[in-house]
C-alpha cells in the first residue's frame, strides 16, 4: 500500500504521546501553503499598484493560481494513479515515479490543467470585482464596517 506522504501520517515516539497525529514537516507544508499564497497576493496588493485596475488583478490572481497549480499537480498526478491502481494496486510511491517516467511524469500534461485554472480563477476574480462587488454595494447590502 503506498502511504502518501508517509511524513504526514506518524505519530509521536515518545512513551506518553497521545494518539493524536504528530504534526510533520509535511503537515505543516500543507498547512501553511495557502498562506503564503493569500500573502502573494497581499504583497501585490499593498507594494504595487497592480490592484488599481481589473486587468491587474486579473494579472495577480491568474498568476498566484498558476503557480498554487504547479505545486499542486505533482500531487494530483500521484492520487490519480493510485486510484487507478498504476501501475499495480499498492505499488510504493518509488514504483510509481519509475512508471510516470521519473520526476518530470509528475508534471505530464500540466501545462493546459495549470493554463485553465489560472485563467478561471483570473475570471472569477474579474467578475467579482468588476460586476458582484459594485453591485453589492449599490443594492445596499454591503454594511459599513466603520461604524
């Protein structure tokens, strides 16, 4: 059976640990990533002038998502083939880097997967900002937070 992220899944060796998970380097990534990818954003936000116009923000998500995407796909391409059972059901992870061909089969076919989801998420951003928000805030319904 291949444990993925093998890291993630240990538990604390001490006599009087509980049998709660340890918290891994691994968890901690996993944790933390959407962090620092809300903090790109920010940076953008608060150091350019990127978030003046819809295009620039279109700029900056379509951006920060593409690269959520890349370090994502790695990921998603390991799930997929274990819930295909490549290349045999309960094959270790090494078993399957050798079949997708190394680390580089990891990204096969990303390139349209992380050009697509930068894009809708460019899109949605534009939409929200450019139709959703001002009209939120022209029907009333927006509260004042300076109250």
């Amino acid at each position: 059976m291949c444990a993925w992220p093998p890291a993630c899944t240990t538990k604390a060796h001490s006599p009087s640990a509980s049998t709660l998970p340890h918290k891994s380097p691994c968890a901690s990534f996993l944790t933390s990533a959407p962090i620092a990818l809300a903090a790109f954003i920010q940076v953008a936000r608060r150091k350019t002038s990127l978030f003046d116009s819809i295009a620039g923000q279109f700029v900056v998500v379509t951006g920060v998502c593409a690269f959520a995407y890349t370090l994502a796909w790695p990921l998603e391409t390991l799930k997929n083939c274990a819930q295909a059972g490549l290349p045999k059901p309960g094959a270790s992870l090494a078993e399957r880097l050798h079949y997708l061909g190394g680390p580089r089969g990891l990204y096969r076919g990303a390139a349209p997967g992380i050009l697509c989801g930068g894009l809708r998420n460019g899109c949605a951003m534009m939409a929200m900002n450019g139709i959703a928000n001002p009209l939120i805030t022209k029907l009333g319904l927006r509260q004042d937070a300076r109250r």
